[in-house]
C-alpha cells in the first residue's frame, strides 16, 4: 500500500490529461514557470537593494484623494431579477 507501482501513474498521468486535456496543461506549466522566475528575479532585486541602502527615501504622494482620473469608468452593478 505504500508505493505505486509506474503503471499506476501512468494512468492517473492518461486520466490527467483527459480531464484537463494537454492545451490547459501546457497554459498551467508555462504560468508556474512565469511564476517561479519573477519569483527569483524578485529575490535577486531584494538582495542586491539590501547591499545597497538608498541616499534617501522617495516621497509617497500625498494622501489626499486625487483628481477623477480620465481613464477610470465609474459604472454601477445592477442585480437580475
């Protein structure tokens, strides 16, 4: 009851690929991928600004509600009926 034998994940591989089929299966792999790099990308970012510090913070802007910006659509959700 321990281990599988490859006949065992070789079919559960065949049933994978039927329910998933191999065009979701290649998306979902090239996503985790994309995933993982950006990750490693973010802690080489991290690592190399903690050798370095900064001169001087940058300046948050200010906390006051902007201007209507001209590329937001302001719309309102309706329930059906």
């Amino acid at each position: 009851m321990g281990s599988f034998s490859i006949w065992h994940w070789l079919i559960v591989l065949l049933i994978v690929v039927m329910v998933f089929g191999t065009k979701k299966l290649k998306n979902l792999g090239s996503d985790l991928g994309g995933a993982v790099k950006g990750f490693k990308d973010g802690m080489k970012e991290g690592s190399s600004s903690e050798e370095k510090p900064t001169a001087a913070p940058q300046q948050v802007a200010s906390t006051t509600a902007p201007a209507a910006d001209k590329t937001t659509i302001d719309v309102e959700a309706k329930t059906k009926s």
